[in-house]
C-alpha cells in the first residue's frame, strides 16, 4: 500500500506492472513496479521519504530507468488499480474491552500480471470475521474483482475459568513461582477446525516467543522454547 500511495502522487502515470508480498500469512516488506511517467520522479519520492520518515525510518525507494515494451494500463484504469491497493484497510480492524487485537487483515500479495490480489484475514470471532469477509466482498464489487476464498480456520474463543486453564497455570506457577500473564491472540490454527466439531472441546495454547510475526524476519527466542516444553511436561506429569 506504500507503493501504491506513492505513485498515486505522481500525475499522468501509467503502469504496466506491480508486484509484492510473497505468501498469504506474511506481510508484505518490499514492492515493485513498472511505470511510464514524465514526472520529476525523484523529486517526488525525496519529499514522500521525508513526510514518512518518522513513521518508517528504514523505507528504501530505489528507481530504476529502462525501457520497457510491456503493456501499459491507460492513465484511468492505473489510477482506479492504485486506488484500489491504497484503500485496502489494512492492519487492526478491531479490539475487544481489554485492547487485546481480536481481528486483523493485511494486504498479502499482489501481481498485476497475474490479475491477482491476496488478503490475509485472521479473527478469534465468528461474527467479526464474518463483518470482514463481507467487507472485502464489498470491496471487491466497488472495484469489479472476483472474490474467491481460498481458505479458512475458523477462530475459537477459550473461557479463561475453565479447568484446563487453570490446571495449566497451576503447573506454571510450580515451575516459575509466579502465574503466566493470558492474553487472547487473534491466530487462525489447526485446532480451531476441530474445535468447531467438538463445541465442547477445552483449548489452551501455549507458545515460545514469536518475534516479527508473519513477517519475513519472523523468529523465535530459542530459551523460550525449552521454557515452553518445560511447561508442557509438567502439566502432563501432574495430571496424566
């Protein structure tokens, strides 16, 4: 969407390719395009880098000039598919009474020569993620795309008093001497396909730290996971 915002800043511009993103459940860190313009186009991306320099102090913009054969979108038609990347909304869509994020979308691909566009969409509720997928449906009508969904896990909800929580943190708490901190977590998982099958079905889930979630720097704190399984084994002794 930043690439997209920056060339609707650049008038009588036409485009003939724009690519970014690499999977589904990543957002996107770099993009590119193809474009014909007379602009002063350096000149335009100085300013749009110091307007945007506090908020993404590591934005890159390189340009490179070439001739290109390939098809050009009319000024109109580049317009409309800029617009339609830029107004995507993207990021949290809302919250619940604890400020905890319970629903999220993000602009995941993009291929103007496949005709292609993928939104990731992740909710731990059912109404919200049905509110979401209506609005995307909305906005692939306004700017004439074809919706298809191409999967889906559904989300879940856990009740924190219910006895599998407390046992778990009962089995932390022997461990670190203290109880773990609970959050709820707006992710689409495996277990929310069986959930959905057994209503009554207790879930807990525990987790080593994740740090620069779907993201291409995506990692994991290796002393966390030993802390994890550490957990997980003292539950199972204590209760199998």
């Amino acid at each position: 969407s930043l690439l997209a915002e920056l060339l609707l800043k650049i008038k009588n511009i036409k485009i003939s390719q724009f690519i970014g993103g690499s999977k589904i459940n990543v957002i996107p860190s770099n993009a590119q395009a193809v474009i014909e313009s007379n602009e002063n186009i350096e000149k335009i991306i100085k300013e749009y880098k110091n307007i945007n320099k506090k908020q993404y102090p590591n934005l890159e913009i390189e340009v490179l000039n070439s001739a290109s054969d390939e098809l050009l979108l009319s000024s109109e038609d580049t317009n409309r598919f800029l617009n339609s990347i830029y107004q995507l909304k993207h990021g949290i869509i809302n919250r619940n009474t604890r400020k905890e994020v319970t629903t999220s979308q993000n602009l995941a691909l993009v291929d103007l020569s496949k005709n292609l566009i993928q939104i990731g969409l992740r909710s731990s509720q059912k109404q919200e993620e049905k509110a979401a997928t209506t609005a995307i449906k909305e906005y692939c009508k306004k700017y004439n795309y074809k919706f298809n969904l191409i999967g889906h896990q559904p989300g879940f909800f856990t009740d924190e008093k219910k006895e599998l929580v407390q046992k778990m943190r009962e089995s932390y708490r022997r461990i670190n001497n203290k109880y773990p901190k609970m959050k709820s977590v707006h992710i689409s998982v495996e277990v929310g396909l069986i959930k959905e099958k057994i209503k009554d079905l207790e879930v807990v889930i525990i987790s080593p730290e994740i740090i620069d979630a779907h993201t291409p720097k995506e990692r994991v704190r290796i002393s966390s996971i030993i802390a994890c399984d550490k957990w997980l084994n003292e539950y199972i002794k204590t209760h199998s």
